[in-house]
C-alpha cells in the first residue's frame, strides 16, 4: 500500500510540476514585453520613456559619430546624412540614412546597429530606428530612414564621443519582397 501511496504523490508532484511550467510558458511573453520596455532593448523603447524622465543637460556635450557599411554581398548606397552631430545629453535627436537599390531587383535588408565605447551603449537610447523593421526597397527607389535617439544624462563621465554604427544585410534570400505596381 505504501508503493501505492508513493507513486500516487509523485504523478501528483509531477502534474503540479506540468501545469506550473505550463503557466510560466505563458507568462514568459509578458515578463519578457515587461523587461524589454523597462530595460530598453528589443526595439521596444519610446520616446516618452526617455524625455519624459530627462532633462537636457547644457553644460555637457558628446560628440555621436555615424558609420554606415555594407555586408557582403549588399549592392545598395547606404550612408548618413552627415558624420557626427554634437548632441547634450537627456535631448532628443535625429539622424537620417539614405539606402538606394540600384538594381534592377526589387530587395529587402536589414540593418544592424553597434555602439562603442560598449560601455557606453546602454546609455544610448533610440527611440525610432529603420534597424526595427526590414527595408524593402524597389529598383531605383531611394529612401531616407531616420533614427531617433536620446543619450542618457547618465552616461559616464569620462565619455564624450560615441559611434553608432550600422552594416546593412541583404535578406532578399530569406524574405524575398513583392514587387510592387505603382502604375
């Protein structure tokens, strides 16, 4: 009887056990939206999380330098609008890409960004990026991409000059684009 008993409280522990992972399963995506919007990553920030809290700071100034490269294999002209902008912490700022698919196909890519000094990217804050979504252009189209972006007033001390840099991927292969008829 005693066998029995045992075995009847471990299918038991081990349904309890089921149904609570079952649950966290379904929990993980809001924890995880939760997390994302508190910490800044994943592309779910918003402006008003940044601006709303901060306040410029005049008195200091960094300097934010944009490189733009192609992976291999990219065809498109992918580059900023200017090389740097002197910027005071806690201010919103803007920043413009231009891509340009000079083939004859139409092409989806995907930029990725990068921030040096590392120590200083979780300081940088972009509140609208082209980096979140894919880029589909057509052949000959050109485009203007803006990225939005806040440098936290938080930022150490000893940090006047940040890069973001961006390297534009040709994803075509995987997500081919649809060709569209504007005629």
């Amino acid at each position: 009887m005693s066998q029995e008993l045992g075995n009847r409280r471990l299918i038991v522990r081990l349904l309890v056990l089921v149904v609570a992972m079952f649950g966290f399963g379904f929990a993980l995506v809001p924890i995880y939206d939760v997390m994302c919007q508190a910490f800044g990553i994943n592309g779910k920030t918003t402006a008003s999380a940044y601006e709303g809290a901060q306040t410029r700071d005049e008195q200091r100034q960094v300097r934010v330098q944009f490189l733009a490269t192609n992976a291999a294999g990219m065809s498109w002209e992918f580059r900023p609008t200017a090389d740097d902008l002197v910027v005071h912490p806690g201010a919103s700022n803007e920043m413009l890409f231009v891509a340009f698919n000079p083939t004859d196909k139409p092409m989806t890519a995907q930029a990725i960004p990068s921030v040096a000094p590392s120590k200083a990217a979780a300081f940088f804050h972009k509140t609208e990026c082209f980096c979140f979504t894919q880029q589909v252009l057509q052949p000959g189209e050109r485009i203007e991409m803006p990225v939005r972006f806040i440098v936290d007033r938080d930022l150490p001390a000893d940090v006047h000059h940040l890069t973001l840099a961006y390297t534009l991927f040709d994803i075509t292969a995987r997500k081919p684009p649809v060709a569209r008829n504007d005629g």
